[in-house]
C-alpha cells in the first residue's frame, strides 16, 4: 500500500472529513485548503479589516500592502514579467467573462473565434454568447479518441480570420494536457489573440507564462488550494491594454463628472470595486505555502496515486475510462451501469466523488454519454483513499449488476 501523503497533515479539512466518515476524491472541482491559508485569513479579520488602495489610515495601508503582496506572489508564481501584469478577478468564469467582454471591440462580424471541443463551460459560454452577439462564427477544434485535440485538424482551422483562441491546458474531464505550444504558435502566425484557461494545468506543476507565449492565461484559487472567490488573469504587456473596461465603480476610476469619466489602464482598471480582499491575502498565503514545498515530490506522489487509481479501474471488468488521462484524475463509467447509481451508492459509502456531465456538457454529449463518474486526486490523497473508493465502488457494483 502507498505511503501516507506527507502533507495531509497540513490540511486540517481532511482529518474532520474522516472524522465524518468521508473520503474526498473531488479536488479537481475544489481542492481542501491548508493551515496557512486558514492563519492568512484569520490574522486578516481577526487584526482589523479595511478597503484597499483608497484609505490613509494603518489598516487600509495594512490591506493594501498585504493585497499588492499577494499580486507579487502570483506574478513570481507564473514566472510574469511585473505584477502589474496580474488581475485579480472574482473566479476563472468571471476573468473569462471580462476577456470575452474586453476584446469584443476588437472582432467584427464574419471572423471567427476558435476554442476545442473539450471545453469547461467557463471557457465555453462567453465565447458563444459573444459570437452569438457580434455575429461571429465559433469554430470547434476536434478532439481524438485519446482526448487531445486534434493538432493536425486544428492547425488546418485556425486560419487568418481566426481573432482568438481559447482553449484549455488540461482538461477538468479527461485529465489530458493539451498540445499548447504548436496551437498557440500557429494562431500566433495567423495574428490571433490567445487564451489559456490554466484552471486544472496550474495546479498539477508550476506553470511559465513567458514559456508558454500565451496573450492571457487565466486560473481559479480554489482550486489551487487557495480561497475560492479568487480568479487571477495574466495578460501580457502588450495584451492588456487591448481589453476594454468592462466593468465600472471603485477606484477603477481616474477622473469622474457627471457625464463623463476616465478609467485606469489594468491592472486596477480592471478591479472595478471592492476586490475579494481577504481572498487575495489568503491566496497569497497559500502559494507561500507551496513555494515551501518539494514540487518534484508532490508530483511525483500524484503521479503513483494516478497510476494506482487507472490500474485499479483497468482491473474491474466493464469499467471505461473516458478518454487515455495524463494526470490528476479519471473519469469513467460503467458498462450497464447509469454513473447517478454508481454515484448514490457511493455517496452512501463516504465517497465523495463527482458524477454527471462536469461542467462540459458538448464534450460528453459529443461522446455519447450522458456523464460519467470522475475521482480527482490532490496532494493530500493517499493510498488508503483509494483503497476505500475501490472497496466502495465494488460494493456498488455488486448491487447494481
């Protein structure tokens, strides 16, 4: 049996879910949160709360410093050039939003908008709603049987009418990495403005922003064990000041009358209002947290967890993955079997695992399913945890067939 994660400790969350009986196998949808994070967030509240970038006394000085802290620390992060380059945002959905709004003044009616099949809604729906809006044609990149996209017939439909591309670095449902470097190169070429959502990919590595040549990239804290509420957009230099404002109030604003006004360039710009200032602190807090760690170690225990929950899969009869997944997670189903079963009886078990169409519809209507169970794994999983969820899931099994 696998050894004991070395950092489940740090996570007080897991030790009161067992305490509940649970074992939680769904970090891909939001991850536990460690210690840090928890002192991060009461020393903030507990020490005296203020607004920042806008008062003079101690504790709105405290906050902001505290909060422009936390934007080095995302910058250092993703290897940006200058924190100016970070924007803090409400959640991955709500910087994907502010894109497909910031740069709808840029696309006119007739040009095309590429993302792939295997899209999360958040990376779907405000690409689709602005095509829908600006008369624009959303070209679908396909994906192969293994759950990449298809290079050879995405490099052939990203063509000089593309003006953006969005797509994912890893997929939330079939656990692969996606063939960025060749895509974002070619839509480079075609002058094409490029879009990464990194909500899944920067958590399972530390991910370069420089090195992956992307106009934007977008991420979600929760996931990243940070505070959910939190969203981050890089965008390069000479990206950023394409995006119009989207949103208006706050200290976004430089000069204001009663019938006009001035705004900000990013990245307080693009803040309009109170930002999740507790969050962006707790943010901050965390990646210290994991800039303390061992990533090759970290990596490495995913990467046994992965192979021990595929092999396990493989071992039971009439079990399918979806999709050939690289890392993190699983996602299958079962032949004879509706997953909201498997789920349900699951669930009885103490197993919390995530059932149903993940937040990407299309992808698993495209392949004939109507969803599919997934386990996702974070670093505080074990080999015990997936002892549980298979002894679960053979229970389940013996019920339902």
């Amino acid at each position: 049996m696998l050894q004991p994660s070395p950092w489940r400790a740090d996570f007080p969350a897991i030790a009161a879910l067992q305490r509940q009986h649970q074992t939680y196998l769904d970090s891909a949808a939001t991850a536990q949160k460690p210690q840090a994070l928890l002192d991060a967030l009461a020393h903030y509240y507990g020490n005296g709360a203020a607004n920042v970038h806008r008062a003079q006394h101690l504790p709105g000085a405290l906050a902001t410093q505290a909060f422009e802290t936390s934007r080095n620390k995302v910058a250092a992060w993703l290897n940006a050039e200058q924190a100016s380059q970070i924007v803090f945002t409400h959640g991955a959905t709500s910087a994907l939003n502010l894109l497909a709004y910031g740069l709808a003044h840029r696309l006119e009616a007739g040009e095309e908008i590429a993302i792939s099949a295997l899209e999360h809604h958040a990376n779907l729906l405000p690409w689709q709603q602005l095509a829908q809006r600006r008369n624009l044609r959303l070209v679908v990149l396909p994906v192969d049987a293994s759950g990449h996209i298809d290079l050879e017939q995405a490099l052939q439909l990203i063509g000089p009418r593309t003006r953006v591309l969005a797509v994912s670095q890893l997929s939330n449902v079939l656990g692969t990495w996606q063939p960025l470097q060749a895509l974002l190169a070619h839509a480079r070429a075609q002058g094409a403005i490029t879009v990464v959502d990194g909500a899944q990919g920067v958590v399972h590595g530390q991910q370069d922003v420089q090195q992956l040549g992307c106009d934007f990239y977008v991420f979600s804290s929760h996931k990243l064990y940070g505070p959910d509420g939190v969203g981050v957009l890089y965008g390069r230099s000479q990206a950023l000041p394409l995006l119009r404002h989207w949103q208006f109030g706050g200290e976004m604003v430089q000069v204001a009358d009663y019938q006009s006004a001035s705004f900000r360039p990013a990245p307080l710009g693009l803040e309009a209002g109170t930002p999740p200032i507790a969050g962006v602190i707790g943010l901050g807090a965390t990646l210290g947290y994991l800039g303390s760690l061992d990533a090759s170690a970290i990596s490495a225990h995913e990467a046994t967890l992965h192979q021990h929950l595929l092999r396990g899969l493989a071992e039971r009869d009439g079990i399918r993955l979806v999709g050939a997944p690289d890392t993190a997670l699983a996602s299958f189903v079962v032949e004879g079997v509706h997953h909201a079963d498997i789920a349900h009886l699951l669930t009885e078990q103490g197993i919390a695992v995530r059932a149903g169409h993940h937040c990407a519809m299309p992808l698993l209507n495209g392949l004939g399913l109507d969803g599919a169970i997934r386990v996702s794994l974070g670093m505080y999983n074990d080999g015990d945890d997936l002892q549980r969820f298979f002894s679960a899931l053979d229970q389940a099994l013996e019920l339902l067939r």
